[in-house]
C-alpha cells in the first residue's frame, strides 16, 4: 500500500504541465527566431545600439538639447528681423502642440530683441553658445561610439561644435522663411518635403563633420536620410500627442509642465539620432550589396588616412539574450527548425 503511486498527486502534475509546457515552448520560439534574426541587420543593430548605450545616450542628448538649444534659439529670435521671429516662433509652437496658456508662458521668452539685449548680455550670450558648444560634444561622443572612433581632436572638436551651431540655425532660418513664403496644405507638404531634403544634407554633414573627416561620405548617407525622416515624422506625430501632452503637463505643473514637455519631445528626437547614429556602421559593414555599394569598391568605410577602429565588446550583447539565451555566440548550436 504505501509503495503505491497517489493518483491525485499525477493528475495535479497533469493539470499543471500544460501551462508550464507552453510557456516554456513559447519562450524557445521566441529565442530561436530571436537567434534567426542575430545574422540580419536587424540583429545587428539591436547589438550595436546596445554596445553604444543608446538609452543612456539618448536622455543625455536630449538633456543637454533642452538646456543648450533652447536659450539659442531665444537669441537667434530676437537677432532676427520681426517677421522671421514671428516665424520661428509659430513654427516651432505649431509643431510642439503648445498653445493657449502654455503658449503664452513660451512667448515671454521670445521677447523683443531691446528685452533680450537687456537681460542677456554679451557674458548671457557667450554662455548659451558654450551650452549649445557643449551639446555637440556629446553628439560627437555618439557618433564615435557608433562607429568605434578613437577619442580625440582637442580644440578642433570645439571649432567643429561652434561650425555646427551656426549651420543649425541656418537650418531653422530656412525652414521659416520657407514657411512664411508658402502657405497652405500644399505648401504644408512641400515644407515638409523640403525640410526632408535639406534635413538629410544637414545631418549628412553632420556625421561627416562629429567624425571628423574620418568616414567617407557614401556610408554616411543611411544616417543622414534616417535621421531625418525619422525626425520629421517623430514632428508629424507629435501633432497628435503633444498638445495633450503639454495641457496636462501645464495643468499639473504650470511653468514647468513646458519644460518637462519639451524633455518628452527632445528625448524622443535623441532616440531618433542616436539610432540614426548606430546604422550607418551596421548596414555600411555589412557583406552584402547595400554595405559593398556604400563601400564603393573600397575595403571598408573609413578614409585611408583614419585611424583603425577600437575592437568591439568580446561577447556582444544579442537578441536572443532577452529570451534567457545565456550561450556565448561562439559556442552556440545551430537551431533546428520551429
């Protein structure tokens, strides 16, 4: 009697295996199309944009965006002739949803240029162009990291971050005299279209000029036509979400519901550009017909005066990785399949 097996015992394992069982087969095929996808660059990106931080990376930029960008572009305003101030203003309202009270808070800050003379001075202009300065270091940082460049440049850094600083506010000042020419859905879209354009050549020579002249120019186009569709969709979008989400955050939080807005906004924008950042390596490395056409010919993306690249991580992180796979990359079996 007492060597015999409790059927109660067996029937509540039955009950709970097929719970377990699917889980865990789920789990298994999710790890091999995970394991699949490692080789393609999907894969690729998703272990690149890890090695870089992206995360990290992203608020980071888009901190500093916020506390260095935002003083500039007050200045570039009130240096501008009324109409253009105007411009600038509208535009960058209209995309960030801001209106009503919250609008009205913005608009303080884009005083008269007597106003902004008077409160800033040379010392208040020298500092927000150091801030603006120091954001492009950061930038430059994810370039690097990106593309797995050596630290380096010294002052000419600094010189390059000031040269930047200039051709982005050209950048705003073309696109608002373009938008106070056209006016319109159909002039809507051929802004849109034109800021596509003339985004992708600014963020073609952004990449060339954060490298340091290191990288040819046909690797860095995926960037710079990514980076700036990305963006001017990521603006699209935020038509629909930031007028609630600026109502909200002003009623909650007054003045500084603005602000917490704009960090939402740019956060986003920095997701956008580092990842901008993280492809251009990966499809211009890659052994296939995009990476040898962006290669042109050539052995690999970098100039031939260019320092080699720094080594990668020895085990890089996979996607695999998030579904328990714990097997090194060397090591793993082939996967049979599903």
């Amino acid at each position: 009697m007492g060597d015999r097996a409790d059927p109660t015992a067996g029937a509540a394992e039955g009950r709970a295996d097929p719970a377990v069982g699917l889980l865990g087969r789920s789990q298994t095929r999710l790890r091999r199309c995970a394991r699949r996808l490692e080789g393609t660059p999907v894969g690729v990106l998703w272990s690149r944009m890890l090695e870089v931080e992206f995360v990290d990376r992203s608020v980071a930029l888009a901190a500093k965006l916020f506390v260095s960008f935002f003083p500039l572009l007050v200045i570039a305003a009130a240096l501008a002739r009324d109409a253009v101030r105007e411009t600038i203003v509208a535009a960058m309202m209209d995309r960030l949803g801001v209106s009503g009270g919250a609008l009205d808070l913005v608009k303080q800050a884009f005083a008269t240029p007597e106003a902004t003379r008077a409160a800033t001075g040379v010392l208040g202009v020298l500092l927000t162009v150091a801030f603006a300065v120091s954001f492009t270091t950061a930038l430059q940082r994810a370039y690097l990291r990106a593309w797995r460049r050596p630290s380096g440049g010294g002052l000419r850094n600094k010189g390059r971050g000031a040269l930047w600083v200039g051709g982005i506010l050209v950048y705003f000042m073309v696109l608002a005299f373009a938008r106070n020419l056209i006016d319109g859905d159909i002039g809507a879209v051929g802004v849109w279209v034109a800021g596509v354009v003339v985004g992708t050549l600014l963020w073609w020579w952004t990449a060339w000029l954060m490298l340091r002249g290191e990288v040819r120019w046909r690797p860095l186009l995926p960037t710079a036509v990514f980076t700036a569709a990305g963006i001017s969709l990521y603006a699209v979008s935020a038509d629909v979400w930031m007028p609630l989400t600026v109502t909200d955050n002003v009623r909650q939080f007054g003045a500084f519901g603005v602000a917490l807005s704009f960090v939402t906004f740019f956060t986003g924008m920095a997701f956008v550009v580092v990842i901008g950042a993280v492809l251009g390596p990966v499809l211009a490395e890659a052994d296939d017909p995009l990476g040898r056409w962006l290669r042109h010919g050539a052995a690999g993306p970098l100039m031939p005066t260019a320092a080699p690249p720094l080594p990668g991580p020895r085990r890089p992180m996979r996607l695999s990785d998030a579904f328990g796979d714990d097997s090194s990359g060397a090591n793993a079996q082939p996967v049979p399949p599903i």
